[in-house]
C-alpha cells in the first residue's frame, strides 16, 4: 500500500504581542518575530512604522536560525505637541528573498 505525505508547511512570520501599548517619551517596549518554516536562504524581514512615529527596523533569518525569535524595539518619541487623543503607529512588515519555504518544497517563494 501506497503512503504519502503532504507538505503543508507556508512560509509565513509570527509576530507577538499582537499589540504594544506605549507612552510619548516612556519606556520601549518590544514585539519578537519568527519564521514558520526553515528557509532555503537567508530571510531579510524590514518594519516601517508610519503614523506619530517612523521608524524602520530589519532582520535576518537564516537556516539556523529560523526558529528563534528575534526582538525588535520600539521607542517612543516625544515632542512639545500635547496629543488630545492617543496616536496609532501602523507597522508594516516585508520579508525579501527568494528563498523557499523548504528544500522539499519549490512552489513558494517568500516575498
């Protein structure tokens, strides 16, 4: 009897806390980010935030290294404007490479 096994590892990124919570010219705080799945190649992840801060921040993941959650820190500015309401801060991120999500798998690139 024939047995197969399906591949239904997709390249992905997990990101936690899902949010922060931060204070004009207060403490950092910071989220992790990791890989779901091992590259074929290096993983460069880029963060842009836009809104009351801009900021950009990169990663990179490699092979060994995928699994491991890298920590990226947001500081928050301060300026003399008194803000009536709080501010959001969209954060957008990107990984750029044209790695595989695995060797055994060609069909998706990350990008």
């Amino acid at each position: 009897m024939p047995v197969s096994v399906a591949d239904t590892d997709a390249p992905g990124l997990v990101i936690a806390p899902a949010s922060l919570t931060l204070t004009e010219g207060g403490d950092p705080d910071a989220f992790s980010v990791r890989l779901t799945t091992i590259p074929t190649a290096d993983v460069t992840v880029s963060f842009t935030a836009t809104g009351s801060a801009r900021w950009t921040a990169t990663i990179t993941f490699t092979a060994a290294t995928w699994n491991v959650a890298q920590d990226v820190t947001v500081t928050p500015g301060d300026d003399d404007v008194e803000q009536v309401n709080d501010c959001a801060i969209a954060i957008a991120c990107r990984a750029a490479t044209t790695a595989t999500a695995s060797s055994r798998s060609t069909a998706t690139p990350w990008s």
